[in-house]
C-alpha cells in the first residue's frame, strides 16, 4: 500500500472517529433534555421494572393490559429493600394504583432515547482502536465513556428501585456529568488540529485561563446544587403535598437554594468578564464555545428570575436543566482550548 494510500485510510478513520463521538456527546446531551421532562412530569416511576416496563418489552396503553399476576412481585420488594424502600409498599394493588399510561410512555421514551447513547460510545470505542497507536489518550479515553455510559444504565435501574430516593437521583446526574466531560474531551482532542485560540498577550490568556477555570468549577457546582433543588421540589410534590404555585415561598426558607440563587449571579459576572478578556486579546473572532457560554448564562439567568420571581413552570425546569448540561459541556471546551500551549503568544508584545 502506498503512502498516500495510508495516509487517506488514516484520515477516513480520524474523521469515522470523530463523526461517533460527535454523535456520542450530542445524544447524551439530548438524554438529559428527555430525562428532565420525565422528572417534570414526575414520570420516573412510569416503569417500576427494568429493562422491561411492567413486564413488557413494549409498554401497555391501559392498565387491563397488565398481568399483575405474572410480575415477580417479590423480585420487586427484594430490591426494592436493598435500596432503602420499604418492600411492604410493593403490592400487586400498589403497582395498580400506580399505574399511569402516560408517565409510562413518558419514561420508555426516555429509555429508547438512552438507546442511542450507548450506540454511539460504543462505535466511538471500536473507532477509537484505530487511534490506539498514534493516540493512545483516545482509546483510553473512549474506553473510560463506554464505561462511564454502562456504570449510569446501571444507575439508572436503581434509580428506578429505589422509588427516586434523593441520593441516587444526584449520583445520576453527577455521573452523566462526568460522562459529559469525558466525551467533549475526545471531541475537543479528536480533531486533526485541536481548536485552541489565538491571543495577542500572555498575560490576557492568563487570566482568561483562571477565569474560564473558575468559572467551569462554580458552573459544575452549580449544576450538582442544582439537582439537589430539584430534589428539594420533589419532595414537596410527593410528600408534602405543595402545590407547584408554592414552591418559590417555601424554597426561600433553604440555605442550598439561596447558595444556588446567589452563586448565578457570580456566575453571570464571570462570564462577562471572560468575554470580555476574550474579544480584546484574540487575533480571530469568537468561537462558538465562547458565544455559547454566555449565551446560556444570559439564557440561564432569564429562566431563574422566572422561576424566583413569577412561577416555576414545568417547560422553564427543563430548559434549565438541559441547558445546564450544555453550558458545562462548553465551558469545558473552551477551557482546554485556553489550557492548550498554542493559545499562549510567543511574548507579550502585541503581534
């Protein structure tokens, strides 16, 4: 085989590699838009059993359709007991009563869009085997979101056997976090020349590194606070009976939701100031990392001062969570192009 031979088979697998893992962080990021609509609607529990949904690989439309009698009631107290629920509220008449056609199709289309997910990292792993010599950091790095995709399904599971239990739920949303993380770095590395951009000064890209770093911890911070608020709304959804048009008052008497509030607004100069930092010290326009940071912090700020000050709508949480995943996603990007020794001018005289 010629070189040039070689060389074209290369590109196709750089390009194969690139195209799954692009595909692998985009449906994960839309799986944390559908997992909050089924947290919204309250529809976690639309299937008690996994992988099946009340026992059926295609979940039933009417309750008659359901043969209780043919479900391993005791199989669902065992686990249900070893995660914390008390196995004697799983009954055959409490399964029944729970029974709800529409959050169960809610969450079986949750579980079919988390089809994708493990798809795509998994053919980013068996792409990634053409990396492994010349980007051994690749392979490794595919590998450990493969893991991260199967470790948060089996989460998943017991998110579902657990009733929704608090904990579990922000262990969840901490290791999809995580999987983010991992799969916008193989994105970021796998281009041919990783993005980095291009300053006049050292000292600008200095403090842009520090800021944007800064910014990225209070952003993931914010984001694992954010579920924990969330958590907050649940329980007084399930088990104090709050109506939706009381959570606002009764969130004020929490320290985590006024950290959560006032931490927003840090968040909101800091990303200003960055932008600012980045549009006077770079040679190129902005990137859309950059734009896209602070336009969902700007987003972001719009949504809290509606669920503080007028209602916390159902369709204004899931934006907000959603948009959280990809502002993290982002910030994380941008942070390794500053981080990265070619962003960094030979002196600090202006070129």
């Amino acid at each position: 085989m010629s070189g040039n031979s070689v060389q074209v088979e290369r590109a196709m697998g750089r390009k194969t590699f690139l195209f799954f893992a692009k595909a692998s962080l985009i449906s994960t990021l839309v799986l944390i838009f559908v997992g909050a609509i089924v947290r919204v609607t309250g529809a976690g529990m639309g299937c008690p059993d996994w992988p099946t949904c009340w026992g059926c690989l295609i979940p039933p439309t009417h309750v008659e359709q359901v043969e209780f009698e043919q479900l391993d009631i005791a199989k669902f107290q065992r686990k249900a007991e070893r995660l914390g629920r008390d196995p004697k509220t799983i009954s055959v008449e409490s399964l029944r009563a729970e029974f709800n056609p529409r959050h169960v199709w809610t969450e079986f289309i949750n579980r079919l869009f988390s089809l994708p997910v493990g798809l795509f990292s998994l053919l980013t792993f068996v792409a990634s085997f053409g990396q492994r010599s010349r980007r051994p950091a690749l392979f490794a790095a595919s590998f450990l979101a493969l893991l991260l995709v199967l470790v948060n399904a089996w989460m998943g599971a017991r998110v579902v056997y657990s009733g929704l239990a608090p904990g579990v739920l922000t262990l969840h949303m901490a290791m999809a976090f995580l999987l983010i993380l991992v799969q916008t770095w193989i994105v970021w590395r796998a281009a041919d020349v990783a993005w980095h951009p291009s300053f006049v000064d050292r000292r600008i890209v200095s403090r842009l590194r520090w800021i944007v770093g800064v910014l990225f911890l209070i952003v993931v911070a914010e984001g694992i606070m954010g579920s924990q608020v969330r958590e907050l709304t649940d329980a007084m959804s399930k088990h104090m009976s709050v109506a939706r048009s009381e959570w606002g008052p009764a969130l004020e008497n929490s320290w985590l939701y006024l950290t959560h509030r006032s931490f927003s607004w840090l968040i909101l100069l800091m990303a200003l100031y960055a932008w600012r930092l980045a549009r006077r010290g770079r040679k190129s326009p902005l990137h859309l990392c950059e734009k896209l940071v602070i336009g969902i912090v700007l987003l972001q700020m719009v949504l809290g001062v509606v669920m503080s000050q007028i209602h916390i709508y159902g369709w204004v949480q899931v934006l907000h969570v959603g948009l959280a995943a990809l502002l993290i996603s982002g910030n994380f990007f941008w942070l390794l192009g500053l981080l990265s020794r070619s962003s960094s001018p030979p002196s600090h005289n202006q070129t």
